[in-house]
C-alpha cells in the first residue's frame, strides 16, 4: 500500500517535470541568429518591428532577440560567452565598447562594409570614429547622445524676469542666470535650485575648460587627471557651483533622494535646470501645461566647447558561427529604417546623419531647440579606451571625488591624492 | 511540592495575576500595533505611489493619496501595455512561468531536503560529520563566483534557456540551508519512536516516511514556504538562465519598468505589489500549520 | 565493519544520493572551479592565464579596497547580527502572547520579508533616510530636539552609511521572528510552571526557562545570520546603485566582487570570494567550538 502510494507520487512528479521541460524547452537552435539588446520598451518595439521586416526580406534567417535590462546586459553577456553561447550581434555604448574591443570580442566590420560598399559618411564622422580604431570600424552606430543639453524650465525664467538661455552663453552668465532663477523659501532653504546634475564625472565641467583624463583617447598611456591643471579647473568650478555660488545642490544630496532623479526635481520644480542627455524627451511630452526647452551647454573658458556624449550601435562578436547573417541583420537595423522610427520617438538622436537632419526628428514637438544637438555632435569628446576606465573612474577616482563633493576636501587636495594612485594603475591596453 | 501548592494563598493571588496579565496584554497589543505601523508603512507608501501618475509620483509637497485614484496603473502595469507590448507577453505569462518554476522547486526541495537530512540525523555512515560540514559550506560560497561555472555546466548540458537549471538543483537536496533545518526537526524527535518502528520491522525507508516525516508535517510546512518564496521573487538565476522573453519570471518582468533612461515608479510599484500578494496570502491562510507545526516538533 | 554497518552506510547512502549528485557536480564543481579561478587571470572574452598567487599578493599586500570592503562587512555583521537577534526574540515572544488578532501580526510582521530588496523598496528607504525631509530624521529630531541639519546625513555621509544600512536591516526581522516563534512554542509549559511554582518572576523564566529552551534555535539563527550577512549584497546594491559609495564606505565583500566580475577580473574575483569563504568558515567553526551553551532536548544519534 505504502509502495503504490510512493510510486504515484514519484510518477506525478516524473510527469510534472516533464511538462515543465515540454513548456519550459529551449530551443535547440544552433541554426538561429542571436541578437541581445538593453532598452526601454519603446526602444525594444523598435527593434521587434525591424527584426520582423527583416524577417520578411529574408525568411531563411531565424532570429532569436534576447531583450536585456541595461544593468545586467554585461554580466549576462559574458556569462553567456563564457558557456559558448554568446550572441551574435550585440548592442553596445560607447563605453563598454572599448572594454569588448580591448578584449578581442569584436569582429572587424571592413570587410562586410567594403564588400557591400557601403556608404559610411551618411554617419557622423565623429561618432563613427569612436568605433574605429586603427582603421578599422567595429561597431556601426545607431544614435548619438551629445551630454550636453540643458533643459530648462521657462516659467522658472518668466518668474525670475530672466530671459532664456542662448546656445552661445559662457560659464560665467550660466551662474548669473542659474543664481536669478533659484528660489529660497523664508527660513533660507532652498526650494528651486538654480542647477542640478547628478553625473558621477563631472565630464562636461572638465572637458569645457580644456581638461582631460588621459594623454590620448584611443592609446592613452598616462592618466593625466590628477596633473592637468585644466581638469583641476573643471572640477573646481563644480565644486564652486555647490559651495562658492551655491545654485546647484550638492551631489550627495541626490543619493538619498529617494530615487527621485534630476528629471523628476525638474518636473516637480524643485530646480530650473538640470543636465542630461535627450532621451528625457519622451517622457516631458506627455507632461501636460509644462513649458520647457533645452540649451546648450554653455562655453568654457576661452570660448572652448567640449562635453562627453552616450551613444550606441551594433556590432558581432567574433566568436559568432554566423556571421555573415550578423552582418545582414546589422546593416539592416542601423540603416535608414531604423534611424527612422528611432527619430519618429525623440529619444535619441539617429547617428545616421540624414535621420536626424529630418522633419522626423527636427520636428515641431518639444523640445524647440532640438536642432543644437545637431551642432552638439561637433563637440563631443570621448573617455580614454583602456581595459581598466570604468575601474578606474568608480574606484579611484570616483571615490575621491565623493569627498569633494560632500564639501569634506578640496579638489586640490583630491587630485594630490589622487597622483599616486593613478599612477600606479595606469592606464592598460592589454 | 505540594506543600507549596497548598501554602499558594488562593483568591487574591489569583485575581492580581489575571489582572496583571491583562494589563500586559494591552500593552503587548499596544507594542505591536506600533511595531505593525513600521512594517506596514512601507507597504502603504507602495501602494499610494502606485495610484499616481507619473509626475504625482515626486511631487512637491509629496501626495500621499492622489485624486483621482489611478487604478488603471495595475492593468497597465499587469499588461505592459499601452507602452509597446513586446510580443504579446504580459505578466500572465511571467505567473504561469513562476508558478511552474517556484512550484517545482517547492515539491522538490521539501521532498529532498527531507530524504537527505534523514539521513544525516538518524543514519549513522563513515564521514557523515565531515559530509554534513561540507554540506554547510556551501552556504559560504557567494554566488556571484558559481554563477559562470554553473551556467557553464548547465550549458553543457543543454539546458540553456529552459526551465531546468531553475527546478532540477530542487530535486537534488533542495540546498544546505533546507538541509540543515530538517536534520534540526528530526533530531527532535526521540529515537525510541524509530526504535519501536523498526522492532516493528520497520524498513529505514519506513521510517523516515511514517514515523519521521509526519510528526514534521510542520517543519515540511515551513520548508516549502520559504523555498517557494526564495523562487518567486529569485532574479539573478532567472536572468543568468533564460534567455527568451516567453520564458521570464515575475522578478524579471519588473525589469520592464526600467530602463537606461528613468524607472516607471507608479507602475513598478503597482507591479510589486501585484506579485507579492499571493506570497501574503500563502502566509496568513498557511501559517496555521507551520509556526504551530514548527512548534510542535520543535527546533530542538 | 560490521554487515550491519555496511547495510546502514548503503542504506545511508541511497538516502543521500541527490545530496551527492548535487554536491559533486552541480556545487563542487563550481566550486573547484571557482578555486582554480582564483590562481589564474580570466576576463572570459579570452583564455584563461595561470598567474600562480599573484591575485591573492595585490590582494593583501596592495589593494586597499580589499581591507576597506572586509572592514565594512565585519562592521555590518558584528551590529546587524546580535541587534536583530534580540529584535527578533523580543518580537517572537510579542508573538507568541495570547493576543487578538495575533495571526494578522504575524503576517504584517513577516510581510517585509517577502517583499525582494529590489529597487522599489530601495526608492522608498531612500526616502526614509534622507537627511532634510527624511522620516527617519524627522522623527530623530522631534525624540531629540536636534534640528533637522544637526541629523547625521546617513546615506551621504561616509559615517552613517552603514548604519543607515544596518537599520534598514531590522525591517526584516519577521523572517528570524518565525523561527523564534517555533522555538518559543516548543518549550513546554509544565517548565514555566514548574519554576513559577518555585517562585520564579517573569524575568527570571525568561532566563531560566526562555533562554535555555530557546538555544538551539539561537545556535542555528546565529550560524545562519553571520553567514547571510557576511554575504550581504542585495541591499547595498539597491541603494548605492551598485557603487558602495560614499567614498566606498558601504562596499561590501560581495558588492566589491561582484564589481571584479563586472570588470572582466574573474580570477580576482574567485580569489576574493574564496578569502571571504575562508572567514566565513572560521567564524562558523569558532561557534561550533564555543557551543557548550547549546541546550539540545532530542539527541543526534551518536
């Protein structure tokens, strides 16, 4: 009896499993063509939409899209490299690229691109360039995310009496204006900053005022941070904004504000202007009675421009088993259909330089302003490609800063801190 | 003893004590009430947050219970609509997946768990102390370093993107920490009753399935509750395993509500909320049988 | 070996046989893997390189991040772990009064510990912590007369941080309250009777009776906590965005390998872990050796 009770149970279970196994069964697809990608939904809408039309073109190709979220994108990806089923066409940003390309993990592009003769000026030559190193190109872009626009809040400006900011402002005007539209309430506390950003490198500060990080963007060999007196003078003035002219609040302040981010403090108004990229865009559309626009981020020192951008594309890994599939479906989805429908969103602005030139993107929603990205793209600088960036900037750099932001060092003392740290982790290539 | 008893003066003693006990009671409720209060806030916040619209969200001065209520954000959020379904792939799908996997594992891990800690509580065999140590070792390994070695081998093994790497560890022992709580419960219960069974005749196997296992019905309770939980809101597994998006559980679909760009709070919260009411539900109906079971039998 | 032996040790080892399965191939392997790892140099997108104990030389002789992250996670575990053990008793005996509506408080109690520490528990504690209009401030500086600015600066400042974390901490005390709940209820009542008869007040049952009975619960709470928190991740990942900031003040042992991995330095990373398994044992077999207080009523079959 207690036999026939344990068999049956042993035999639900078998079943069980195996239903599982029916319902939860992989694809034992060695014959399709993977694709990963991070994104929002709209973003991955795109995407569906562009990998189903592919499919039609070519209904021999079967396509597996693997949807991401951005945080975990690498880790999954190497965890899936490492077990030898790594995707075949990957989506990347600018700054881990140099992490996969410094790696060996990416497959050189010329030889499709000649192959097809493929037309590559239709791109920005500066954000096609990031992806090419040594002539060779490794990534084809698909958007480009210039950091340097400045949204701002017009009634703020109408209160204030202030008029709107231009494209051609200088430093010392930004904290003229920033100082007017602030807002404090009787017992001194502020309640709309003038300024806020909440970027762990101040790169646009920095890059402004003619700093840098390292003594050459594709080989660097020397950090130079902690010695270039320009980047002293990049982070000194952000600290200033915190501490000396007091219109822009303090960094650590962000950390425990509760996931409210920059964007939210713009919308709620508890700041005139904040700093980011345009893929804030979408969502402030569908704010209603808002009025907003956005401005350049203003001129350094000596007229000088210079600010860090985002941006991403796609590209193959080398170790893929199909790549001139790879190949098909990339120069599909970075070209004009879907620089297209990416302009239709305003999210990003399509690195295809024609998409963007378009009444698609230059349309007439908001912000009104957009077309300074266009010019925007002429400026932008990119971080030093070496193995250890991004240790470098959250651990050493990173860190150090914290404290001054906090108001507990001085830049000055940070960057003296900072040398010989830095130069005992320079900068690796290999 | 008795004499004590006897001496015990009566009445009086007794209607100081019953008020004495009263008057704590009040204050235990009084305690908890509070304590309930913390606990319970969170939550609240979590639900006021998820009627809002997205700018009410952070608003200044904060709101704490919007007008209108925005109910529609659950369906919304359940169906990941209006924001560009992918495929066609809603929370259901992520339930059913859950349900599946969590479900499983439950069966699995209480089942094993059980079978193994028997024999560590009441089998004596050479190298079972050093067996049952390693054992706890593998508590202590972070996961974070099996991780790629364990897809590496589940890889191997063909399982990518399926369902498998999720279920079949629960069916092999269901863990060291399940483990080590069974042996608890059986070594509990005195051996002499496994003695009568097996002066009975008694197989080991008889043992452990009609003496052992239902004196621990509670313990047993108790394993399966905290296995499912660990399942249903388990995110780094699912994410490292399953590739296709028909595949993904619950605490992967609130990734939805994330991106590179900004995080839909209303909707996440409405989404968080939504999955973890079963999981509450699971609790209030089923704690009956384990806290009383766990009781019982005791963790002696 | 007596045939009776052998018969039980086969009979044992069927009884184990998932166990085996699982440990030999599903946990040793990756767990030799992982130690293999650790003497070798891997950023998975290329061959693995041996480099012999150079990861465990940086390790401690020149990285101070290492020192920083065993620090903070020692800090966490030697005040998150005895505080939430009382907290946990102290609110299992709340529970196990003969209260109306007990059952509903011991869900709302459990409840937090359902909830995942993911990233909308994290928006609402930041919340909590925030040093101009955070509750928790607020509170602080109605009970003591502080100004709101005088309030420590918790998650912004370098020296609040972690115990902003560690009070974070107890909100999950229901999930140590359920199995103090079983123990507390598993002592029989003849025991306080009996010393009750002998005199004994409220307090003194507690250590007679309570505390005694309570031990092996105690003894498995206290393994299992050093050996969760010593391991903790989730939380500090949630709200520090991954960075353990300020200033590295809440970089935890596993947040700082997990960092490793995502630097492509997995040997560093194994060897890292490996560090933290060897502490982790230590401290395990140190009360093992020093649990003469336990109180077992059952018995192991010997």
């Amino acid at each position: 009896m207690k036999n026939l009770r344990l068999l049956v149970v042993s035999v639900a279970c078998l079943l069980l499993i195996s239903s599982a196994a029916l319902i939860g069964c992989g694809s034992k697809s060695s014959g399709k063509l993977k694709i990963s990608s991070w994104g929002d939904l709209q973003e991955n809408q795109i995407l569906v939409d562009l990998i189903n039309d592919f499919q039609k073109l070519h209904p021999d190709i079967q396509i597996e899209l693997q949807r991401i979220p951005f945080n975990e994108y690498v880790t999954k990806l190497l965890t899936q490299i490492a077990g030898n089923v790594g995707p075949d066409v990957i989506f990347t940003e600018v700054e881990n690229f140099s992490d996969l390309y410094l790696r060996n993990a990416l497959e050189p592009l010329d030889p499709f691109i000649q192959n097809d003769k493929l037309d590559m000026s239709v791109y920005y030559p500066q954000v096609l360039d990031r992806f090419t190193v040594d002539k060779q190109i490794y990534v084809i872009p698909r958007d480009t995310a210039p950091i340097c626009v400045i949204y701002y809040n017009k009634k703020a400006f109408d209160e204030a009496g202030v008029a709107y900011p231009t494209d051609d402002w200088t430093y010392e005007q930004f904290v003229s204006v920033a100082k007017k539209v602030m807002k404090t309430d009787k017992s001194g506390k502020v309640t709309r900053w003038g300024f806020v950003d909440d970027w762990v490198m101040p790169q646009p500060w920095i890059y402004d005022f003619g700093g840098s990080y390292a003594n050459d963007v594709k080989h660097p060999t020397q950090w130079t941070f902690a010695t270039d007196p320009n980047t002293l003078a990049g982070v000194q003035f952000r600290a200033d904004l915190i501490f000396k002219y007091k219109i822009m609040m303090p960094p650590s302040q962000m950390a425990e504000m509760g996931g409210m981010g920059t964007s939210d403090m713009f919308v709620n108004g508890s700041t005139a202007m904040f700093l980011s990229g345009l893929w804030k865009t979408p969502s402030f559309r569908q704010i209603k009675n808002f009025q907003w626009d956005v401005v350049m981020f203003p001129k350094g020192p000596n007229g000088n421009r210079a600010f860090g951008t985002g941006g991403s594309g796609y590209g193959i890994l080398k170790n893929s088993t199909h790549k001139k599939e790879a190949w098909e479906l990339v120069k599909y989805i970075s070209g004009e259909e879907g620089a297209k429908k990416l302009a239709a969103t305003g999210l990003a602005q399509p690195a295809l330089m024609a998409a963007a030139n378009s009444a698609l993107f230059l349309d007439n929603q908001d912000p009104h302003n957009k077309k300074m990205l266009l010019d925007g793209v002429k400026y932008v600088k990119y971080s030093p490609m070496c193995k250890n960036w991004s240790e470098t900037v959250n651990s050493i750099i990173g860190p150090e800063l914290d404290r001054v932001w906090n108001g507990s060092e001085t830049p000055a003392d940070a960057m003296q801190k900072l040398k010989p740290q830095l130069d005992k982790n320079p900068p690796e290539l290999n | 003893m008795t004499e004590k008893i006897l001496a015990a003066p009566a009445g009086q003693h007794w209607a100081s004590k019953k008020r004495n006990e009263k008057i704590s009671n009040t204050l235990v409720f009084v305690v908890l009430l509070i304590g309930s209060v913390t606990m319970l806030g969170p939550i609240l916040w979590m639900l006021s947050t998820s009627l809002k619209t997205a700018t009410e969200v952070f608003a200044i001065p904060p709101i704490w219970i919007p007008s209108p209520l925005h109910f529609e954000n659950y369906p919304t959020a359940w169906n990941i609509s209006g924001m560009y379904a992918t495929e066609g792939i809603t929370f259901t799908t992520y339930l059913i997946n859950t349900l599946i996997i969590a479900g499983l594992s439950c069966i699995g891990t209480t089942l094993s768990s059980s079978v193994v800690a028997f024999a560590f509580a009441r089998l004596r065999f050479p190298g079972r102390g050093p067996l049952f140590l390693l054992c706890l070792a593998t508590l202590m390994v972070p996961a974070q370093v099996t991780m790629v070695p364990s897809f590496i081998l589940f890889n191997a093994l063909g399982w990518r993107d399926t369902f498998y790497p999720l279920i079949v560890p629960a069916f092999l022992g269901g863990g060291a920490y399940n483990i080590f709580l069974m042996r608890q419960f059986f070594m509990s219960i005195p051996y002499e009753m496994d003695e009568a069974a097996k002066i009975d005749g008694c197989t080991n196997f008889g043992v452990y399935y009609r003496i052992l296992l239902p004196l621990c019905k509670p313990a047993l309770t108790t394993v399966a509750v905290f296995s499912f939980v660990y399942n249903w809101n388990d995110f780094m597994n699912p994410l490292i395993y399953l590739d296709s998006n028909s595949k993904k559980t619950l605490a992967l679909g609130l990734t939805n509500f994330i991106s590179l760009y900004g995080q839909d709070y209303h909707l996440l919260m409405a989404a968080s909320l939504l999955i973890s009411i079963p999981i509450a539900i699971m609790f209030l109906v089923g704690q009956r049988y384990f806290i009383q079971g766990i009781a019982t039998t005791g963790l002696k | 070996m007596t045939s009776a032996e052998r018969k039980e040790a086969i009979s044992a080892f069927v009884f184990l046989a998932p166990f085996l399965v699982w440990m030999v191939f599903l946990m040793g392997g990756p767990i030799l893997a992982a130690f293999f790892l650790s003497f070798c140099k891997w950023d998975i997108l290329n061959p693995i390189q041996f480099v012999g104990f150079d990861n465990y030389k940086t390790m401690f002789f020149d990285d101070p991040r290492f020192w920083r992250s065993m620090f903070n996670t020692a800090y966490f575990t030697l005040l998150s772990v005895p505080i939430g053990m009382v907290l946990s008793i102290i609110v299992a005996i709340l529970m196990n009064q003969k209260v109306k509506g007990i059952e509903a408080f011991r869900t709302i109690f459990y409840l937090p510990s359902v909830m995942a520490a993911g990233v909308a528990m994290a928006v609402l504690w930041k919340w909590i912590f925030n040093a101009d209009s955070g509750l928790l401030n607020y509170l602080l500086s109605t009970l003591t007369g502080l100004p709101m600015s005088e309030c420590p600066k918790w998650l912004a400042s370098e020296a609040w941080s972690k115990p902003a974390l560690i009070i974070m901490s107890f909100w999950n005390v229901g999930s140590g309250m359920i199995i103090y709940l079983a123990g507390l209820q598993g002592i029989p009542t003849t025991l306080y009777e009996a010393a009750e008869i002998d005199g004994a007040n409220k307090w003194q049952q507690f250590w007679t009776v309570t505390l005694p009975g309570l031990s092996p619960v105690i003894f498995f709470q206290l393994i299992i906590s050093i050996v969760s928190s010593f391991q903790i991740f989730n939380q500090v990942y949630v709200m520090t965005d991954g960075r353990g900031g300020p200033a590295d003040s809440t970089l935890v042992m596993v947040l700082y390998i997990y960092q490793k991995f995502k630097y492509f330095q997995m040997g560093y990373a194994s060897a890292l872990a490996w560090i933290l398994f060897m502490v982790i044992m230590l401290a395990t077999w140190v009360q093992f050796k020093y649990s003469k207080w336990v109180y077992y009523e059952g018995e192991l079959r010997k």
